[in-house]
C-alpha cells in the first residue's frame, strides 16, 4: 500500500485511496465546491457520496493497472485536497501530475513537499523521462508549484478546457529526469 510522510513528522502524509475514505472526501469537495469548481469538473462528478465511493474503486484499479492513480494528502488527521498521476505512459516514459487541495489548507507546502514525492517516485522507482504539470493560465497557485520545482514552461493551449460557461487555457510545464537531478545536486 502507498504511504508516504510529508516532511519529518507524521502531521503531513499520501496515501492511497481506501473505499474507508470516500465520506471524507466527498465532504472536502462538497465544502469547496466554488473554490474547486473555478478550476476543475470535480465538483460537477461529485454530487454524493456514492460518486466519491467510484472515484476511489477506479483510482485503485488504475493503481493496480500502472495506468496512473490518485492518493489522498492527509494534514494534521484530516484529508486536505489529492494529488496524482492523471496518466502514466510507460511507453513514452513520462507521466502527468495533477493536484488540488482545500482552501483551508493551503499555505502548508502541502502540495509542493506531495509533488516531490511523485517527481522522485516517477524518477527513481517508475523509470520515467520526463513529468508533466498543467495548469490553467489563470490559476497563479497552481502554476506556482511547477515553476517552484525548476519545470520548464513548455507552451500554452489555447482554449483547452470550457468551464463554466468560459474556455480555459493551458500552460503545461515540464521536468525531464536529468534537470531534476541537476537541481536536486543543487540542494545538497
């Protein structure tokens, strides 16, 4: 099962989705439905419990499958937002990673320390090239992360996704493993 602390101390962790979760986290998403919604459907496919419960039996399989997976960011006991690999490609030796967090639990690091975690596990474990993050044009936060981390800003597509009644653009940054190795020599 995939458990992984967030720093020193157990107050910060990922982990696996368990069908034991699914309450928890359809009551995260349903108290941030205008803060997610702004940015992702996720509020849109998650109206009851039920739909948190399909979620993770899917998550898991895909887990199970090498497809691709998300895991829970679990802060001070409480599950705080999701992070994940949107799709594994093995043949191409890359992967996407997706993340959202509760608003009342940013300004944690929370979603910078989980995608280090995913960044190192794609490098070291996966095999992988190259990690992949997007984000909307407009979503300064999230874009914030990628640019943080040392991923290099790859292009813009234009119009990529229409959400609530406006299209959004793109930005999609890129990490391939011999930057990230460069930077990570740079911290010791």
């Amino acid at each position: 099962m995939f458990k992984h602390a967030l720093g020193r101390t157990d107050t910060a962790y990922l982990s696996l989705f368990t069908s034991n979760d699914a309450a928890a986290l359809f009551q995260l998403i349903d108290r941030n439905r205008e803060h997610l919604g702004a940015w992702l459907r996720i509020p849109d496919m998650t109206l009851t419990e039920e739909d948190s419960a399909g979620f993770i039996e899917r998550t898991r399989l895909r887990y199970a499958q090498e497809e691709g997976y998300w895991l829970g960011i679990w802060f001070r006991g409480e599950l705080a937002g999701s992070i994940g690999y949107c799709d594994i490609d093995l043949e191409n030796r890359k992967a996407e990673i997706g993340y959202w967090l509760g608003q009342e639990y940013e300004g944690n690091g929370l979603i910078t320390k989980a995608v280090n975690v995913l960044i190192e596990h794609a490098f070291e474990q996966l095999g992988l090239n190259k990690v992949e993050i997007g984000a909307a044009t407009d979503n300064r936060r999230s874009r914030a992360i990628p640019e943080k981390l040392g991923f290099q800003r790859e292009g813009e597509l234009r119009d990529y996704e229409f959400l609530n009644g406006r299209f959004l653009h793109r930005v999609m940054y890129g990490l391939r493993t011999e930057e990230w190795h460069s930077i990570d020599s740079q911290r010791d």
